[in-house]
C-alpha cells in the first residue's frame, strides 16, 4: 500500500460522494452525539469561512430536529469571534440569518490576546531574549484564546464545542487539535476541500463565501494555500486518489509527515 493509500484510508476520505447522504449522516451523527452526551445543544465558531459555514448548518439542523423530535428545545450557539475588527465578519452574521440562527454571540478577543502578547514578552524578558511576540506567535495565541472563550461559554451552557476539522486540514496539519485547544466533535472529519464545497452549495451556504480564498484569519492577508504552497485543488485530488505533480505530492507527504502529532494523542510514556 503506497502512502497516499495509507493517508486516505486513514483519514478515510472517499472517491466520490452523494451529497444529500452525507448530509444526513452527519446531521444524524450530531443528533445521535447530543443525545448520547445529554448536552442541551452544540457551539459553534463562525469565522465567515467556508468549513465553519457548513459545520453551521449542519448543526442548526441537527438541533432544530432534535427540538422538533424530543418536545424540548435542543441550541446551535453561533460565536463571532473578531480581533478588533474584521472585514469580512458580515459573512459570519449571513451564515446565522442563511439557517435560521437564532442564538448568537459576539466575543471580540483582542485585549485578551493582546494581554496574553505582553504577559509572553514579560516572561521572555526573564531569561534575557528581549523581543515582541512574533506574528505567527501572536497568531496562534489568537486561535487558542478563541478556543477558550468557546469553552468557557459552552460549559456553562452545556454545549458541545463543534470543530470545523476536515481531511483536506488533518493532511496538512493546519487545524486545532491537541495542544492547540482541542474541540468535542467533528461533523467535517472525513470530507476534503472540495467536498465540504459540495455540501456547502446544497445547503445553502451564501455565495459570498463560497467565493473566498481560505484563511484560518491568523493575520492580516493570511489564506491557507498561501502559507502551505499547496492548493486545496491538489489536496483534494490527492485524498481522492488521484495523481498530483510529483513536487507537490512530495510536499503534501513531508506535511503530513512533519504534523504527525496533531492527528496523535498526547505520547506518554
């Protein structure tokens, strides 16, 4: 078995896909899980991307049958997470109004980032490297503290914190998991890119954002297939089992090889 084999078995992304049947998996999946963990709902960050759009959906149907199926009311919590401003952060409010979303939070994170910054560059102090929080520091900081307030909202709230997570991400490495914050369930896991674009469309995710460039948002003018050289067209076309430029299959390989323990639990010993 040759390592894209190996890759795509495990991620277990497949070939071709019916739409409205991964839809309805992965709405029974939600369903099944909530009722399984006795939460009253599920939470989920809307970034004003493509991944957490359709993990948006997904979830306000899941819940919305749940209400209409169990006699009590079952939440998707939408959280609208800028730092300071964002531009695009209309695209996050059209994915609430698009399903319906009833509940919606809005938590701006810059002072606690930018307390979180000051508090590193102290400590750092302390040993003698005398320097600010790099960008990509800062960045992470930003990823991680969004996590945080989602888990703090969702305990109180008895949610499940959702994650945007899919096997076009889990290749790379370019997600939150583990030692980033990790989150309770993932309805995108076993889809690629062009996949979660698929299901996207049907579901009715405005076009606004199918149109974007992907980003994680962790700086300005930061866009996944910039910071990778990867495009997501070879990424899914890899996890589809179909042959890429030998260069870019050599890169995708090391990527999935350097990440390695961001699809692991923590080692012990």
């Amino acid at each position: 078995m040759s390592l894209q084999q190996e890759i795509i078995a495990r991620l277990g992304v497949q070939p071709e896909i019916d739409v409205d049947q991964e839809i309805r998996k992965r709405v029974d999946f939600l369903k099944d899980y909530v009722l399984k963990t006795d939460v009253s709902g599920l939470l989920i960050a809307i970034s004003g991307g493509i991944d957490s759009a359709v993990a948006a959906g997904l979830c306000q149907q899941a819940t919305d049958e749940l209400t209409a199926e169990q006699g009590k009311e079952y939440k998707t919590v939408g959280v609208f997470q800028p730092y300071s401003t964002q531009e695009d952060i209309e695209d996050s409010y059209a994915t609430a109004r698009a399903f319906n979303m009833k509940h919606q939070v809005e938590t701006n994170i810059e002072d606690a980032v930018d307390e979180i910054g000051i508090l590193t560059e102290y400590g750092m102090k302390q040993i003698g490297v005398h320097q600010h929080i790099s960008r990509a520091g800062k960045g992470n900081v930003k990823a991680r503290t969004r996590m945080v307030v989602q888990y703090a909202l969702a305990f109180d709230l008895n949610l499940l914190v959702v994650g945007t997570d899919h096997a076009s991400e889990a290749i790379t490495g370019f997600y939150t998991k583990w030692g980033d914050g990790a989150v309770d369930i993932t309805p995108l896991s076993t889809l690629n890119k062009r996949q979660v674009r698929m299901v996207a469309a049907k579901i009715g995710v405005p076009q606004s954002i199918l149109d974007k460039a992907p980003t994680a948002g962790l700086w300005d003018g930061q866009t996944d297939e910039g910071e990778l050289g990867i495009t997501y067209e070879d990424n899914s076309n890899y996890l589809e089992g179909k042959q890429i430029a030998p260069e870019i299959q050599e890169k995708l390989e090391r990527q999935y090889m350097k990440t390695e323990h961001k699809r692991s639990a923590i080692p012990g010993i």
